[in-house]
C-alpha cells in the first residue's frame, strides 16, 4: 500500500488548517476596508479638525460621506460580483481604497476630502462585501467551524484598529512641525493598506479557482426578498446609525476630556485587540441560534459600552467602554452573515449580504451628522453619544423579533 494513501484524518486537518490561513489572509480584507479606510479616520480627526476649523457637524460629515461612498459600493455589488466574481472585487477594492486613502494627504479643501472619503468608502464596500461572501464560502466547506471562520475574517478589522492606533500617533507627532502634518498619517495608512493588498492576491487566487456550485437545470433561481428579514433589517440599520457615532468621535471626546496620546493609544489598541478576540467569543452564539436574538443581544451591549463615556470620565469605565465595544461591535456585522447563512440557499448569500450590507451604509450615512450637530449644541459630544445608544437599543428590541426562517420544502 502506496504511502501517498494519507489516512482521512489527515486530509482532513491539512483541508481545516488552509481553511483557516485563507480566513486569516482574507481577513487583511476586512483589516483595509473597516479597520484603516473607515475608523483611522476617528483618529485623525482632532488634529484635522483643529487644522482646518471644522465644526463637529462638519467632521461627521466626513464620515457621513464614507458612508454614502460605501453604500454606493454595496449597492454595486451584487451586479459586479456576477460580472467578475468576488476574488477579484477583494482585490482590485483592495488597491483602490489604498489608493484613495494615499490620495486623502494631497488635499486640504472640504471638498476634495469629502470626495476621497467618498470615493475610499466606495472602494471598501467591494472589498468588504466581497470578503464575507468568500469567508461564508470558507464555512460552507467546513461547517462545524463556519461561525468561527467567518469571526476570523471580520476580526481582521481589529487588525486594522490595532495597527493605526500605533500608526498614527508616531505620524502625527513625526509631523509635528509640518504644515498640515496629519497627511503623513494618511500616506502611512495608505502603505499598510497596499501592503495588505498584496498579500490578498494568494487567497483571491485559490478560491477564484474553486467552482462555483452549479444551478440545477430546471430548479426555480433562489432569490433574496426583504420581508421575512424586516425586522432583521431593521435592527441592522439602526446599529449603522448607532455605533458610527461611537467610531467617529470617542477619540475627539477623549481628548476633550483631557486625556492624554498615549492613554489614547491604549484605549485605541485594547479597542482593536478586543476586536480580533471577538470571534472565538461569539462563534457558538452565531452557529446556535438561527433568529434575531445573536443580532439584539449584541446591539444592546453595544448601546451600553456606548452610554458609558457619555456618563462617567473615570478610566477604568472608560477602558471597559472600549473593551466592550470591541468584543461586540463586529460580531454584530458576523450575526447579518450567520442569519442569512443559517436562512437561505447558499446562491442567494450574495443578494442577502449586500442587502444587509445596504441598510448598514444607510444608517451610518445618518449617524455621523446627526450626533456631529447634536455635539455642536449645549450637551457636546457627550449628549451625541447618548443619542447613539439610543438607536442601538431600539435596533435591540427590533432584532428580538426577527425570526428564524422555515425551510421552504
């Protein structure tokens, strides 16, 4: 017997161990597309706000433009996944949002700002969008870990948080001295992210080669259809509207309060390294249950961690924020894949994605502004964050509802 007959077992740990370095490569997906091109931003903002003299509303409006950018970028997708397929949308949204973040330090005018954040948002949605259909196919090959391995690839994002929180301070205090030193910031955040982009060609290369699963001659086309998912939907949306606030402007808070670059760093990081945890805390909820209960549970923690520097500037609360906003925030975006995993035909996780991807951009495209003019009045940023756990709960006991779908026979 031929000692190229591997025992099954084998086959099977070496099938599980490239499952998962192709989560982990794909995560860096989700790493360019939230983690640097969407919430470095957050970061950014104190040093280009006292720059250019913007108003708070006018720093969300950035944001809020991000967001408009990315829900064009969902909207697009499910027509440009037909056309070239999602391994090559990862990469080539990959190299443009690079691109367009590089492009954010040639610019000081309102306007070309809010065109490159535009723009960059676009150019995430794609990679975004496209990385979890390839992280959901990931689960499909190996479901007693599906939960897990889509947690991998969304947990990328704290890759993303991490890396800037270090990032961006080294840039802006090496740029101290410079005219609009923040730009450096951005050139550095656009190498990392062309650096992430290379990387990416390995995953998107092995599984463009994987087969699509074949249409059944004469099986009627599976399609996505908004209703069952409504209330799905529905608390999806507010968590866009409520946790952007949280993103766009706890830092801008923090140092409102005084505090320090490097204790921001560290609430930053933990932030980030709370995010890449996540996945190994929430799988089992997500392989569980098959509802809306993954959905409200998460959101109306989420609506906590954000109450907490609205109400106390006490560190040790302020940490436990942090924390507790990053061990939830993702696995929110990871319960809308589990859900339409657990409820649809695989050809239809597409449709049901970007559907779900689409609400999402629609909420944050609302929360940036509103808690940006809501901070420029008498209660400050505080009162906006207030405002954003609102939402996030209300989007709690609208998910509660959402139930499981019944198989249709």
């Amino acid at each position: 017997m031929g000692h190229h007959n591997a025992p099954p077992n084998f086959i099977l740990h070496t099938h599980s161990r490239q499952l998962t370095a192709l989560a982990f490569a794909i995560a860096l997906g989700a790493a360019i597309s939230l983690g640097i091109t969407r919430f470095a931003y957050g970061l950014l903002l104190p040093a280009m706000r006292a720059d250019l003299g913007w108003s708070y509303a006018l720093a969300g409006a950035m944001n809020t433009a991000n967001a408009t950018g990315y829900f064009l970028g969902a909207l697009a997708c499910p027509w440009l996944m037909r056309r070239f397929g999602p391994a090559v949308l990862l990469v080539v949204g990959a190299l443009l949002a690079s691109v367009f973040m590089v492009g954010s330090g040639f610019v000081t005018q309102t306007e070309g700002l809010l065109a490159q954040r535009l723009l960059a948002g676009m150019a995430s949605a794609l990679v975004f969008v496209a990385g979890g259909l390839l992280a959901a196919g990931l689960g499909a090959r190996d479901p007693l870990r599906g939960g897990l391995l889509l947690g991998i690839y969304y947990g990328g994002t704290g890759v993303g948080i991490v890396l800037s929180s270090l990032l961006v301070p080294v840039a802006l205090e090496a740029a101290q001295n410079v005219l609009h030193g923040w730009r450096w910031a951005w050139w550095g955040l656009g190498a990392l992210s062309l650096l992430f982009s290379l990387v990416l060609l390995w995953p998107a290369r092995v599984m463009a080669a994987w087969t699509a699963p074949a249409a059944v001659s004469g099986a009627q086309p599976t399609t996505f259809r908004w209703t069952p998912f409504g209330f799905g939907l529905a608390g999806y949306t507010l968590f866009g509207v409520g946790y952007i606030g949280y993103m766009t402007f706890v830092v801008a808070l923090l140092r409102s309060q005084g505090r320090s670059s490097m204790e921001i760093t560290v609430f930053y990081a933990l932030l980030g390294v709370a995010v890449m945890a996540s996945s190994r805390i929430w799988a089992r909820l997500l392989d569980r249950f098959h509802d809306g209960r993954p959905l409200a549970l998460l959101n109306a923690l989420l609506g906590l961690a954000t109450l907490l520097p609205a109400l106390t500037q006490a560190w040790g609360w302020i940490l436990l924020s942090g924390l507790l906003f990053g061990g939830v925030f993702l696995s929110v975006v990871a319960s809308s894949t589990a859900l339409v995993r657990h409820n649809l035909p695989q050809p239809a996780w597409g449709q049901g994605i970007s559907a779900f991807t689409t609400v999402f951009a629609a909420g944050q495209i609302i929360g940036p502004t509103v808690v940006g003019w809501i901070s420029d009045g008498a209660g400050g940023l505080e009162r906006g964050l207030v405002f954003s756990s609102c939402a996030l709960w209300v989007g709690a006991a609208l998910a509660v509802r959402q139930r499981r779908l019944t198989p249709t026979t």
